[in-house]
C-alpha cells in the first residue's frame, strides 16, 4: 500500500488487536463449527449430572479403542508409545492417556476440566407432605442465585441404591412426555416482603422444595396420604421404599435441551457449559491425539463446584495415583522419584469456564482486560481475590509457550480476567496442579450468564477452544 502513512505502519506493527472468530470465516469453515456445536449439544442433554457424563465420556473413549487401566494391568498387556488408556474414578471422574514416545518422566501434556455442575440435590430424607401437595426436601450444591431456580420445568437425575445393592438410574422431566417438576415462587400481589428483601435473600435455601405430587392415595384413615401415593408410584416404577432415598444421589436440574441462540445461531443456550463445554472440547482434541511426543492427558474431575474436595475432586490423589500405575507398567523397576518427575515436568491447561464481557452489566468487569464473546479461547493468567489472594499465577515463561503454540497454529485466542479488581473472584483446580511443580494456567471458553440455569456460550469459541487444546496436546 503506498499511501499507507509511517504512523499507520507503526500502528499495525506495535500495536495488537483481538481478533473476533467469525471474521473472515467462510462458509465451509462456518458448517464445521456448526456441525461440531451440533455435537456439543447432543454431549450436554445425555450428559446433565457428572456421572452421566463420565459414562458417556467412557463410552466414546472405549469406542476410541482407549482400555480400561486395571484391564491393562490384570492381562498384562502390552503397553507402548501410543498406547490409550482411560481410568474411571467412581464414575464420577475420568483420566484418559495417550502415552507419548517421550518416556512420561519427562512430563506430560495435561489437559484438565471439571464434570460437575451447579445444581439442587435432594436431601437424605426429602420426601414429606405439606398443604394438600408432596414435596422434596433439597439442599443446592455449588454457588447458585437461588432465584434462578423458581417456577420454572426441573428435571430429576441421578441414582438410588437399595439395600440389595441393586442400582436404579433415574432420569425423570427430559423426555416430552414426562412430568417436571417445580419450586414455586411467590405471587407478586403478596410479595411485599419479599420484593424489599435483598436479592440473596428473597428465596432461601430451606424455601427450595420441589414438587412432585398433589393426589392422595385412595383410602380411608391414612396419614400423609399424598406423599404415600408418590411413594407407591416410585415403588411401582423403580421397586425403591423411603429408606433407599438414604443411599440415593438425586439432582434437580433443568428440564430440556441445549438451543441454539440469537437469529444467527451464534450461541448455544445450555445448562451447565461449565464446564462441560471444556471437557467436551478437550475430549475432542485428545480423541485425534495417536502419536505423541508427551504423554497427553484429558483429565475430568468432579466436585469442582465445591472447592475440589472428595475421592472424585482435584484434591485427591487420583491423578497422582494413576500416574504412579502408569509410570510401574512402563518401566523395568518402580521408584517414586520417578512419579514426582513425570507430575513435576507436566504442563497443564486447566479447562474452565471465564466470565465473558455483558453488556448488560458493564460496571464488574474491565473492559480492556475481560474476554469477549466470538473472540476466541481464553487464557487467565490468574485469579483469585482481593490481589489476586488463592490464585495460581501463570510464569510469564509458560504464558509465552503457550502464546507461541495458539500463534503457530493458527489458534484465535484471548486474554480474560475475572471481573474488575476486588469486585469478586474465584478460581478453579489450577493451584492444585500447580502444587506438583507443573507449569499451570487456566484455559476455557467465555461464558455469559456463568451458574444460572442457562449459561450462553459463542459456538465459535467452542469451536477455537477445541483446536487450541488439540494444538496444545501436539506441542
Ligand atoms: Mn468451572
Ligand atoms: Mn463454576
């Protein structure tokens, strides 16, 4: 360009610009990334609690040729470079390994997310009877706006295990012919009180009862008839009395399918994004991984919406134990030396979710330091609260590796943080990483309307996070 002016050279040259996915992609690439969030979606209605999605996370992962490690081990079979192996952590968890030509001492390429989902579980004795209707007792799990949750269709998943041991799968409010369930809200003619209240306060946690049920069991001289009936109905279809509720983990969450929104179907509605939208798009990148330098690891946990804690959370020792399986069948002689190298010499992408810029509430965020929607994968060098307080702050010399894989690779990427200094915070399984020595930085899709009912995400990050995960596994 010969009118260009020194001043708009050196502009394009010093200067940079984040780049929005969408621009300058054509037709063919717009169906790929149309197809793929096709997939993510049907991933996110079989998969609403975090054991339905590790099932289903084992069940591409067996049809992916990935065996089982304790299978591995028992028939002692042969373990190589390119080797695929998967460990199901009480099906709450799941670890998949691509062994890589590099003896895994060396480290591993390890890509975390995390199953669970905020939700309303169901207390341990939940079912009673109160003003002609039978209602579940809850307990919510994970941060919720309690709000939220209120006169609109619930679905109930989970699993009840009877004495026997006998396990009962339950999915109730997802098929079009099923009843949902509700928690009422209150009219707004008698909702003085509560309207003057402030906004965590309007619904309270004791006030989350779920109905299910207003028709009485059919005879004379009964107490707590209504809940017997629903009692009869769950003992007809599921063979399940009162007391299995005791051993039972039942959440409600909400009923119906992930959407597509906004006129250009740009977006994806959908219960639970975070952080299925990291696991389903780190599931993806490794299921194309056969031949890696390092070791490559997906790693999807549980119980992260809670800090972590439990046999199924990062905190655990799952990995470090696996890893530890994993270094006695590839070598001649097991030492624990060798166990800390492979964990301490790993680099890791911890896979979540980051809050993306609303315009609807442009006053907690920074416009020049929060992700955008459309404007590709975001990396969070830290986190934390009130400076940074808990948060594990990437090494400029990882954050360079990691700019220099996305730039190499075509990959369309972002920087984010989570809201303007000291007005909130948080922080995901990174720390914990971080602990072992490994290089750690957090790495996910930005989501609008983070923990309510229905998150929204950009099909085009979806798509940029899939292949930055992918460029990360080849690098
Ligand atoms: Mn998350
Ligand atoms: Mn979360």
């Amino acid at each position: 360009m010969a009118d260009e002016t020194k001043g708009k050279k050196l502009q394009k040259n010093l200067t940079h610009k984040w780049e929005n996915v969408w621009k300058d992609m054509d037709s063919s690439e717009e169906k790929i990334v149309e197809s793929f969030n096709e997939e993510y979606k049907e991933f996110l209605d079989v998969g609403k609690t975090e054991r339905e999605s590790a099932e289903e996370i084992i069940r591409i992962a067996k049809e992916n040729g990935y065996i089982e490690l304790n299978e591995v081990i028992n028939k002692n079979m042969e373990v190589k470079p390119g080797t695929k192996i998967y460990v199901n952590n009480k099906n709450k968890a799941v670890a998949m390994f691509v062994l890589g030509k590099e003896d895994i001492t060396k480290g591993m390429n390890i890509v975390g997310s995390h199953l669970d989902a905020p939700r309303i579980d169901l207390k341990q004795n939940p079912l009673y009877e109160d003003g002609e209707l039978s209602l579940f007792k809850t307990h919510y799990y994970g941060g919720i706006k309690k709000y939220q949750w209120v006169s609109q269709p619930l679905a109930l998943h989970g699993l009840v295990i009877k004495s026997n041991g006998d396990k009962v799968n339950i999915v109730i409010g997802e098929d079009e012919n099923d009843p949902v369930f509700m928690i009422t809200d209150l009219l707004p003619h008698l909702a003085k009180d509560q309207m003057g209240k402030k906004m965590g306060e309007g619904i309270t946690g004791e006030g989350l009862n779920l109905i299910v049920g207003s028709k009485p069991y059919n005879e004379d001289d009964l107490s707590d008839k209504i809940k017997l009936n629903v009692l009869n109905i769950l003992n007809e279809k599921y063979g399940i009395k009162e007391e299995d509720f005791t051993s039972a983990e039942l959440e409600v969450v909400p009923a119906g399918k992930a959407r597509d929104l906004g006129l250009d179907r740009s977006l994806v509605a959908a219960y639970g994004h975070d952080d299925r939208v990291c696991a389903f798009t780190s599931l993806k990148a490794i299921l194309e991984i056969d031949n890696p330098n390092r070791t490559s690891v997906g790693l999807f946990v549980d119980k992260e919406e809670i800090g972590s804690v439990g046999n199924t959370g990062m905190q655990s020792r799952f990995l470090e134990n696996t890893v530890a399986e994993l270094i006695d069948l590839t070598s001649d002689s097991y030492s624990e030396i060798k166990t800390r190298r492979a964990l301490a010499n790993s680099r890791v992408l911890s896979a979540d979710v980051s809050a993306a810029f609303d315009p609807n509430y442009p006053n907690v965020l920074d416009k020049r330091n929060a992700p955008y929607v459309g404007k590709g994968v975001t990396l969070v060098k830290y986190t934390g609260v009130r400076g940074k307080g808990g948060s594990n702050d990437a090494n400029a010399e990882y954050m360079t590796d990691i700019r220099r894989i996305f730039n190499e690779n075509d990959i369309i990427w972002q920087m984010g943080e989570l809201g303007k200094v000291d007005q909130g915070g948080g922080g995901t399984i990174a720390y914990m990483l971080a602990k072992y020595g490994m290089e750690v930085i957090d790495c996910g899709v930005p989501v609008l309307s983070m923990h309510a009912p229905y998150e929204v995400v950009s099909k085009a990050d979806v798509f940029m996070t899939y292949k930055g995960y992918k460029a990360f596994y080849q690098a």
